[in-house]
C-alpha cells in the first residue's frame, strides 16, 4: 500500500504533465501557416520587381504574396480568433524587416572580381531599393494586413462564422486599397504623377482580391481544420 500511493501520485502527475504539454503545444495548422507567412514576406519584396500583364491591367507581382499573406493571417483569425492573427502579423515584421537589413548588408559587401558584370547589375536592380520604398512597404504591410484581420474578423461578429469566402473577399478588397494608397503614395509621390498608377494598381488588386482571395481563404481554413484533425473538431 505505501508503494502504490506515490507510484498513483506519480502517475497523476505525469498524465497532467503531459496533458499540460499537448495543451501548450502550438497546433499544426497555425505551426504551418507561421511557416508560410514569414515566407511570403520575405519574397512579396523580390516578386515586386517584376510587371506583369492581367489583361488591360499591369499589376507588380509581389501582390500574389501579399494576397497570400491576406489568406494565412484570414485563416488563422478564423481558426484561432483575431488577437492570434495579429500576433502573427506583428511577428511578420521580424522577417520583413530583417530581408531589408540583409539585403542593404550584402549590397554593401564588394563583389567577387570574377561575378560577371551582367550579374552584378542584374542582382543590384532587383535587390536594391531607395528608402523610401523600404519604408513604404512596411508601413503598407502592417496596416493592411491589421486592417485585414480587423474587418475579416468583426465581419463574423459573435457568432460561429459563416460566409467565410464572404467575409474574406470584403476583408481583401478593402485591406488591398488601403495597401495601394499607402505604398504608391509614399513611394513615389513628389517624383512623378501617380494618379494612373493608383488607379491601376487598385483595379488590378482589387479584382485579384475578388477572383482568388474568397476560395482559397475557404480552402485554407477546410485544410486547417484537417490538419489539426481530432484536436480541432473536439474544440479543443
């Protein structure tokens, strides 16, 4: 009897030990788009350098990424309520931030004397940047991505949800705009006329945002639910 009463009290504990782990430990879906958001940040920059033809409409490319970011931090305000969504937005400034630093850093460094000079110039174009745009861009980032979160997230209200392709598409557009107006205008305003490439840059995200955003935020929050399988459909 003396020996099986702390070998309970032992077990009791390791059970709650254990318990209190899986508790704390972060759940897969969020653990995966932690993953991909961090990614899309840093290449939605690198993307940029590149125009592309939709139509009648030149968009940058980098807005491909930034419209992922709107589905990674959409599903996980869906999945895990607003304040973690900003949580990762605001984690998202770290990479941001550091990509930037990195990348002034290496520009810095001499190059090696046998880089072929077409290379050279090449990397220093898409790598390069003024401050202006750096500053832009993490302005741009961080309040349309909270914007995002915000509307998405106060769209459901109280209830369970419901219309997520809905709620997204609105959260998108709106959060896309407001992305338009800040970066072109602090990019570029003073140097040359940006009323036409405001209008473009908007039409173009805004009609992405309405085409892509709405099926793969419903997607991407189906396969969040899957792949924290049992956990997340006890509610737990």
């Amino acid at each position: 009897m003396t020996t099986e009463v702390p070998a309970a009290a032992a077990g009791a504990a390791s059970a709650a030990s254990t318990s209190a782990a899986g508790a704390a430990a972060m759940p897969r879906s969020l653990f995966a788009y932690s993953i991909f958001y961090g990614g899309m940040v840093c290449i939605a920059g690198v993307l940029a350098n590149k125009q592309v033809a939709l139509g009648p409409l030149a968009v940058e490319a980098g807005i491909f990424a930034f419209l992922l970011l709107v589905v990674a931090s959409s599903a996980v305000a869906e999945l895990f309520g607003r304040e973690t969504a900003n949580r990762l937005v605001l984690i998202g400034f770290a990479p941001l931030i550091f990509s930037i630093l990195l990348a002034i850093f290496v520009l810095a460094l001499p190059a090696a004397h046998d880089m072929p000079a077409d290379r050279l110039g090449a990397f220093n174009t898409i790598m390069g940047g003024t401050p202006r745009i750096w500053i832009a861009g993490i302005i741009a980032y961080g309040v349309s991505q909270f914007l995002n979160v915000t509307i998405f997230s106060a769209l459901r209200g109280r209830g369970q949800g419901g219309l997520v392709w809905l709620r997204a598409g609105i959260a998108a557009v709106l959060s896309q705009i407001v992305d338009t107006l800040l970066f072109i205008s602090i990019s570029f305003y003073g140097l040359f006329p940006i009323t036409d490439l405001l209008i473009g840059q908007m039409l173009a995200k805004v009609a992405l945002s309405i085409v892509l955003v709405p099926p793969l935020v419903s997607l991407a929050v189906a396969f969040g639910r899957r792949l924290d399988g049992p956990r997340r459909n006890n509610g737990a």
